[in-house]
C-alpha cells in the first residue's frame, strides 16, 4: 500500500470515528499532496509525500515555538497533537549510531576539509530522508570535517 493510500484510508477511518482534529489534520496533508501534483502534473512517490511531512513538521514545531512564547498552552498542545500525527507517516528514525556510521561512510567517500561538505550532504540526503533530523547530520559533518 502506497503512503497516500494509507493516507487516504486513515482519513475514511477518522471521518467514521468521528475523530475532529485527526481528520483535520489529515485533510490538510492530502491538501498539501494534492496541490503538489497539480502544481507539477504528476503523481507524487512515498519519498515526494515523506518531504511533504517534513515540511508540515517543521512548520508546525516553529509554531509550537511561537504559540509558547505567546503563552497560548491551548495552540502549543494542538500543535504537538498534529506533529505526532504527522510523525506516524514518517520512515522509521534512525539511531545516532546508524546515522554516524552512515556520516563517517561518507566522509571516507569524499574526502577531508570543509570543501567536501556539500558532496558529502548530497550523498547523505537521499539516505536520510525523513528518517533523521537533517539540520543535525548536517551540524556533525560539520564537526568531523573540521576536526
């Protein structure tokens, strides 16, 4: 079963449950998906919906940052309801090992010093997609090239 299949029939699910903000939330998911492939005209793959999550993960825990700095608990815990849903649609994570083995592989591969920072993140992107914190793999290249 293709993603937003999957997609699709939790959204059948929460529409029969009667579940409000579940299906809120993933209403505006097959939005986001549905406007992409009209904007490009094609149907979109698990990894092009994966980017997708993590975009909408990404905005929501900035939003999270802002609402608590505005003191609105009520905003912040809807916010983190709907990170943790979207979370369910993500690739399993990797450890940090796994992530820092797959790092000093790439390394190897491309070479020392700073110069090689972006051939290392194009080799490590595809790998890590939606199933690590790409802000932080990149953060550790930066240590170990440096080192």
């Amino acid at each position: 079963m293709t993603l937003k299949a999957r997609i699709t029939e939790d959204m059948k699910d929460a529409m029969r449950a009667k579940a409000t903000a579940r299906l809120s939330t993933i209403r505006l998911l097959l939005a986001a998906i549905k406007q992409k492939e009209v904007d490009e005209r094609v149907e979109l793959s698990d990894a092009d919906i994966v980017a997708i999550i993590e975009r909408m993960i990404k905005q929501r825990r900035e939003s999270v940052v802002q609402f608590e700095a505005g003191n609105r608990p009520d905003l912040v815990a809807q916010e983190r309801a709907e990170i943790d849903l979207l979370q369910g649609y993500m690739p399993q994570a990797l450890s940090d090992a796994e992530v820092d083995a797959l790092i000093a592989a790439a390394v190897r591969d491309a070479g020392g010093g700073m110069a090689a920072m972006g051939k290392v993140m194009a080799t490590l992107k595809p790998q890590l997609a939606g199933r690590a914190d790409m802000g932080a793999v990149s953060a550790k290249v930066k240590a170990r090239l440096s080192a």
